[in-house]
C-alpha cells in the first residue's frame, strides 16, 4: 500500500497548496473589510450631508401636502352641496307637481335581485318596499326581500 506521505515531492506541493489559499482567503477578507468601511463611510455622509437638506426640506413638503388635502376636502363640500341643492329642488318640485306623496321619491333600481328560477308574479311578491317612520314623512325606502316563495 503507497501512501501520499511516501510519494517524494508531494508534501511540498501541500505545503504550497495550503499558503496560497490562505493567502486567497486574507485577499478575500481584506475586499470584504473594504467593502464594510466604504459602506460605513457612505452612511456617514449621508447623514452628514444630506439629511439636513431632507429635515428642512421635509416641513415644507408636509405643508403643501395639507394645503392640497384642504384643497380636495374643499372640492369635496362643494360637491355635496351641490348634489344636495340639486336633490332638494328635485324634492321641492315633486312635491309641488304631485303633492306631498311626491316626496317619496320612485325606486328606479332595486337592491335585491329576484330569483332568476322564479315566475314574475311569484318575483313581484317576492319584494316588498318598506318606507321608514309614517306614510307620508317622505322618508328613503328600505328595500326588503322576503323569503318565503310558494313553489
């Protein structure tokens, strides 16, 4: 049996194998170092250098951002009053065409879809619309779906 050790020459190629890669691995650990202090370095100056300019930067920036918010909310009120004038000249002018029953305004769309299977008398009976508080409050309907079908 021929063991490594007995072969002439080859401890010194092992011997050298080994140096060069612990040379390699201090190489390695010295790029590996730089690359640590350079981030360092870089992090410093951006705290240095450029945060400042963001602080002062930064109150500004918020401002406009709540003066466009209070901009929008006042687009926003403006909306509603209009919609809310124009629903009231709608209410208004129902009532004096038709009377106060013309305050109730007219479901145009239900909330609750019929059964499809069901016949259209059995899909009229279905639904029910309910009007909130008395008869004649003018008051928002409240569309209710019952649940018992005859079949």
């Amino acid at each position: 049996m021929v063991l490594a050790a007995d072969i002439p020459g080859l401890r010194i190629w092992a011997d050298v194998a080994g140096v060069l890669l612990l040379l390699e691995l201090c190489v390695l650990l010295l790029i590996v170092t730089a690359l640590v202090f350079a981030l360092a370095f870089g992090a410093r100056w951006l705290y240095a250098h450029v945060i400042p300019v963001l602080n002062l930067a930064v109150p500004k920036a918020k401002q406009a951002m709540d003066i466009a918010n209070q901009g929008n909310d006042q687009v926003v009120r403006g909306i509603a009053k209009v919609y809310g004038f124009h629903q009231a000249v709608d209410t208004a002018v129902r009532v004096l065409l038709r009377g106060r029953d013309g305050a109730r305004p007219v479901p145009q769309v239900p909330l609750t879809e019929p059964a499809a299977s069901a016949a259209p008398a059995e899909r009229a009976a279905s639904e029910a619309i309910v009007f909130g508080g008395s008869e004649h409050d003018g008051a928002r309907p409240i569309h209710r779906r019952t649940t018992a079908h005859a079949e």
